[in-house]
DNA sequence: CATGAATGAGGGTTCATTCAT
DNA sequence: GATGAATGAACCCTCATTCAT
C-alpha cells in the first residue's frame, strides 16, 4: 500500500528507527522548525543518512505523523469494539489529545483532517476520519452523545485541543479538567439555543 | 505603566504606527515567519526604521500582540455593562476567537495568558485574564455559566479555540458552530459525572 | 534599458565592483564551477554581499560576461572606422579570442550567440552577433575575406577556438600561431572543392 | 604497457563493460557532472562495483577516453593506407569531431594532447598524437595538405573544433560547413601574409 | 566480489540584525 | 532619525567516496 519495495538491510532499517525516534525527540522540543542537523546528532549519524531514508524535511515529518496516526487509529480500532461506547469515545479523543501533547507536530496534520491536501498524509487521515467517525456513530447510537454532534465541529474541537495541549505544556491535572468541561458539551440532554455568535467574515 | 517613556516626534510616532500596521497585514498573510523585510518594505520605511521602534523580531510581535489584546480588553470592558450577562460573556469569547483568527499571531500569546514568562507581554495578560474573569464572574452570578467553569480551563479552551482558528481557517460557518457546540459545555445544569480521562503524564 | 533604478550609495558601488574584480579572478581560476564563497573570501566581503547585487549564481556569471560582452562590442564598433577592414575583422576577432583566454568564462555564452535561449544574454548577445557581422560584411566588401563566409561557421569557429583557448591556456605563440593559420580559411582565393566530410548524425 | 594486471573473472569484465557503456550514455547526455549513481543505475550495479574497476571519478572518465581514444586510433591506424592521403587526413580529423560531438567528454583530454600531465591517459594520448601526425605527414607529402602545418596548432584547432562541437551540438550541416571552412586553412597554396595578432600575455 | 547504506564536506541561498552613510 | 548595505550563521540538500553487510 504505502510502497514497501524491498526488505532493507538491518542496520538501514535500525538507522532508520533512530532516526525517527531522534527526530520525534528533536521535533517535540524544538517543533516543526527543528533543523535536520540537529535530528542527526541527536540520532548520531550523518546528515546524509536522514535524506537517505527521508528524501525531504517534509517527508521526515510525514513519516512521523503518519507513524503516530496509524498507532492511533489502531487504538480507535480496539476501542471500537469497547462495552461502554461513550467512554471508548472519549477515550480515543483523550488519546488523540495525549499523543499531541507527548510528541507534538501531530496537531498540524489533525487541522486539516477534513481538507486533504496532496502530501502524502491523504491516506492516514481518511482513516482517522473514519476512526474517529466510527466511534462517534456508536456513542451516539448508544445515546451516550448528542445526536447533532458532526464531525466538522467535532474534528474542529480535537484539533484545536490538540494543538493548545501541545504549545501550551498542558499539566495532566489542567487537562483533564479542560477535557471533562469541553466533553459536556457533547452530551445530549436540553441545549439552550443561543444567539448566533460571529459577526466578521 | 506601560513604559512610556519619551515624547516621541511626530513623525517617529507616525513611522512606529505605519510598521505596526503593516507588520500586522503581513503577519496575517505570511505567518510568524514573514520577514523583516516584507513588513519594511510594505510600511515603505527602511529596516533600521523598524529595528529603531522594536529592538528586535520578538518584540514587534509582542507590540502587535499588545495592541490587540488592548483594544479586546476594552472591548471587554464594555461588555461589562451588557444587559445579558452571560451574552456578553460569549460574546467576548467570540471577539477574541475573531481577532485571532483575522490577524493571527494572537493565539500563542494567549496560550500563555495563565503562565506570564518574562516578555514585556505580562502586563497586558493580566489585564486581560482580568477581563476574561470579570465577564465570567458576572455572567455566573447572573445565572447563565456554570458555577464550576474555573479560569484554567476556560483560558485553556480559548487559547485553544483561537490557536485553531487562526491555523485552520476556519470557515464563518464551522467557526459558528464550533463555537455553539462549545459553549453548551459552559451552560448550568445537570452534568454527567464522567470518568477521568488523562492516564500519561 | 538594463534596468538601472537608483544611484546606489558609494559604498555599495564600490562593493559591487570588488565582488566583480574578485568573481572574474576566481571565475577564470576555478571555472564556471566556482563558489559563491570563494567569491566572496577574495573580495573580502560577506556571502550575504554578494546575494545583495546579484541574487542568483547565474546573474554573477552574466554579469561578468555581459560587461566583458559589452566591452568588446564597444572595442568592434571602433574598429568599425579602421582604415584595413580585412585586418580590422581579424583583429576583432583576435580580441574575442584573447578576453576568453584571459578571462575564461566568456566562451560559453559566446558558443550560443547564435542561439539566444531566455538569460538575460539574449540583447547582449544579439549586439555582439551584429559587431561581429557588422565587421564581417565590411571587410568582405573590401575584398579582404572570402565573399562566402557566412555567420554560422564564423561564430562556430569563433567560439571553438575561445574555449579552446580559455581551456588549454595557448601560449601566446601558439594562439598567434593558430589563428593565423585559421585565417588562412577566411582569405578569398581559389579553393578546392572537398568532399562532404560528416556522416553520423 | 596499458597496464593489464590480472586476467578478471568473467562476471567482473562483463560489469566493466557494462559500467563503461552506462557511463558514455550518461556522460553524453548529463556531461562532466553526470553523478556515480546515475551511471550505476544505468550500469544496472551497485556504486561500490563502480569504484571497484575504477577508483576514481576521473579514473572512470579517463577509461572512457582512453577507450574512444583507442578506437579512433584504431580508425586511423586503417587510413594510413587509404588511396587518397589528403582525404584520409581529414577525414581522421572529422572522426575525432564526430565522436567528440556524440559522446561528449573526449574534448578535454584531446585540448591536453600536448601537454600530458600525469594522469594516465599519456600513453594513449601520445598515440593519439601519433595517429595524427603520421595520417598529416602522409597527406604533406602527398602534396594534399600544405607543408607548413604543424603539430601543434593543428592539436589547437582539432581539440577547439571537438569542445566547441561537443558543447553546442553542431548541427550536422553546421559541423560540415564548419570544417570545410576550416579545411580550407590546411590546403596548400599562396598565402597572404597577415600581421601579428595577438598583444597581451 | 557486489551491494548500497553511511558519511560529511560543501554547495547555493536566506534573513535577523548591525552600523556606516 | 532614517536608510538600506553588509554580515555571517544557519538552513536544506547533493554527491563522491568508503566500508559493513
């Protein structure tokens, strides 16, 4: 699928790991603007190296988000077959939210999970799309979430937590508080109906 | 206060207010990564012309931050005599989300309303957590918040919110709704007791 | 025509010829493959001068040929008025000849004088093919140079013998030598009728 | 003398070959920049077998025109008998062109067959310089070419002729009406003595 | 022997900042 | 004060060459 070629030699494919941890170490305490430079010394190998198995800065970075997204798509997986199908929700939203803090760099390409540009990270975000769209329909069929809940608003929700938990060092105490308040918001139950709120385009 | 400290003449006063406004076009368009020289040239004054009103990259930025959290805490302000209380208190969290979003910039600054590092920019962030919380107090004692929504997480959600919009463009439309679904999770009334949801440090 | 806005400060006039002095030098040392840095370090000026005057790698080097270009034209259009137009087309010649020896660089643009790709080169090259035929056509009316001799072999030749001559470092006896003889072909007079002499395509 | 020191295995002469081939395809067509990897793709083997038959870049460069050198030394081995020694002589010198003008990369060493530095190609260029001056000598006598053509400005105009061919793809009625011009320089005949051209060192 | 992964110097270029004009 | 020329560190990336597999 993603164009696997040939098997790689062991010590390629044990560079390419340290480079990739290297990198999401790097990239977590520098963000997206790390150098390459500074992702090889830390992976402890030749700058060439990195391009060997990256051939852009971008594709680095994809490489990564990618990594981090598919793990999280194959929690969603589990948890989609959880008992409570509320929590199995939440839960995946505060894994996602989790993984940004921890590593950082995910939250860009969460923003655009409903846009889809052509970089390479179309596929994996279509699954998180569905992931994430698939454990909502349960919670909601199980009438643990409100059933006007859409995934644009939603996904404009995960994104945005992401991305503050992960500039912002969110202390797990803060979190959690945060994640509990914004998760009432997706219960059922009487809403009042306010006003209309933004004006500007 | 704030640090005036000489009269400055009145073409000096007038060049600081032409890189101002033209660093804020740019920063809108390119990003905190518009260079020096593209704000220059679109003032149409010389790079020194820059550097002799801001010693440096950051604290332009830092002004620009300034400025608008100035005119939103007096925005807010004012909505502190709104009749609806709780309408006001929605309706600044709307302003701020719509300043960020229109002039980017904003949202890292925010972030950081509930932290004050030691960058020129703690005075206003004072000002403005104060604002924020004088609009919530008042919109909880008329009834129309939740008693339990505490400043963190409110400031937590609003960087978040704001940091979101500026990155992703929000549309007029997802913004709205966005915002909507939000807000229920301000609203007084019966809440479900959820599980703690954070794990990892 | 080329562009000239302003008057550009001393200083920088006079930086900008020292980058020029100092490309030439290298240029005719290391070849067209020289670096910007060595450029730099024998003008005695930062990389970041450079850049300023000529944004590009390419704009150096056509520079460097357009003024050599235009120096040579302006020695034609002299020649143009001396009493042996025979003599006066050689000597032109010689010229070319001679400053992409000294100078190297020159005889690739020259190679495509009769070409004109998008450059920048395009009107210099122009004007240098009107000198050149220009002084042809005068010294062919002067029955100096056979009647025969058309443009295409002469800027053929013409630009062989400037790459040779700039590559191989002729003597200054055998570059008198070997023009001579190559004038030889240019004279008017009886000549044998020899058979086509490619084959391959 | 060319230096043959162990009889290869069958496979290794075969990737000799096969190396050699691929690097005239590519050398022609990307020039004296073409990458190692490029001709290794193109070889269909690894870098490494590359830099087992030739140590070098340039070794590798250096094979090939000893290799072209060799042929057409060869070619002008068989014209020495040829009936018509004139001929025979320029039609060497259009040889060298032609196979300068395809396969690029032979210009440089031939602008040097006078010079011989040492870099292993002294043998075959000394060859070289015989080839010629025999199939010239033999064309002198012959009454065909005039008398006072020397070696040395004849090694002048063949290797400018080759670079010039070699870098501008002459067209092939170019490079024929190029050299007949140029032929005309070698006939015998009444000279006009023409006055010294060169000035500067 | 063949392979291709690893290396790292070096290339062109950008840009925040300084300072002579 | 205002200007913009100069600076040079830093960036991303390429590629000849070496050497473990």
């Amino acid at each position: 699928m993603t164009g696997d070629a040939k098997p790689l030699r062991a010590d390629a494919l044990r560079n390419r790991a340290r480079v990739l941890e290297a990198a999401e170490l790097i990239l977590a305490r520098d963000g997206l603007s790390a150098s390459m430079r500074a992702i090889a010394q830390e992976a402890g190998v030749g700058l060439g190296t990195i391009y060997r198995h990256f051939p852009t800065r971008e594709a680095l970075h994809q490489a990564i988000i990618a990594d981090r997204m598919r793990r999280l798509i194959d929690e969603g997986e589990e948890l989609r077959t959880a008992a409570d199908p509320g929590a199995a929700f939440l839960r995946f939203f505060t894994l996602v939210v989790d993984s940004a803090k921890r590593k950082k760099i995910l939250a860009d390409a969460l923003a655009q999970a409903g846009v889809d540009p052509k970089d390479g990270l179309s596929d994996v975000r279509r699954d998180m799309r569905h992931a994430i769209e698939s454990l909502l329909t349960r919670a909601q069929r199980s009438g643990a979430i409100r059933e006007d809940l859409r995934m644009p608003e939603l996904l404009a929700l995960l994104s945005a937590t992401c991305v503050a938990a992960e500039r912002s060092d969110w202390s797990p105490d803060l979190q959690d508080r945060t994640l509990r308040l914004l998760f009432d918001a997706f219960l059922p139950g009487p809403r009042r109906h306010l006003p209309p709120c933004t004006d500007t385009p």
